[in-house]
C-alpha cells in the first residue's frame, strides 16, 4: 500500500498495478501467503487485528509479523478486536475502541 500512495503521489503508475492486502492476521497469512509472496519477490500489505497478536495459533505472532516487516511487507492495523460493527449500538460506540 505504501507503493500505490508513494505511485498516487508522484503520478509515476506502472502499466499494469496490483495491489494485494490481506485482513484480519491469521497465521496461514504468514505460513502460506507470505512465504509465496518472498517466492516470487512481491510484497504486500497485512492488516492485523491487534488484540489477536500473541495471542493463540490462529493469528500470527509479533515474532512473524517483525520478519515480515524486516523483509518489505507493510503491516497495518485492521482493527484492535474486530467486532461486528453492523451488531453494535451507538451507545457504547467508545468501548469497543
Ligand atoms: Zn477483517
């Protein structure tokens, strides 16, 4: 993502652009995604849902996400705890935050 700003910007796009993002920080996104990304020299943008981070096996851990940074990946918040924003009352808007 920070490519297609640094494009938007410059007015420099390439012919053919693609931008590839993944949601939410599951750990296939590491074992799978990111491998197959280093594979053929691409990178993308992870967006992580913070509060899972350490959390358990199903999302990547800090460990991963500082190697994935370290190799040219963006890593960005997606959310602190991913709630279903359409299920939420207004009410209690500031504590889900
Ligand atoms: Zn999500």
């Amino acid at each position: 993502m920070e490519d297609v700003v640094k494009s938007l910007k410059t007015g420099n796009i390439p012919k053919r652009p693609v931008a590839i993002t993944f949601d939410d920080g599951y750990a296939d996104n590491y074992t799978a995604g990111f491998k197959a990304l280093m594979n053929n020299n691409m990178k993308a943008t992870f967006f992580i849902i913070t509060d899972k981070t350490d959390v358990d096996s199903w999302y990547m851990n800090s460990t991963m996400l500082k190697e994935m940074l370290s190799k040219g990946m963006g890593i960005e918040n997606h959310t602190s705890k991913h709630q279903e924003l359409n299920k939420l009352s207004r009410d209690n808007e500031s504590k889900y935050y």
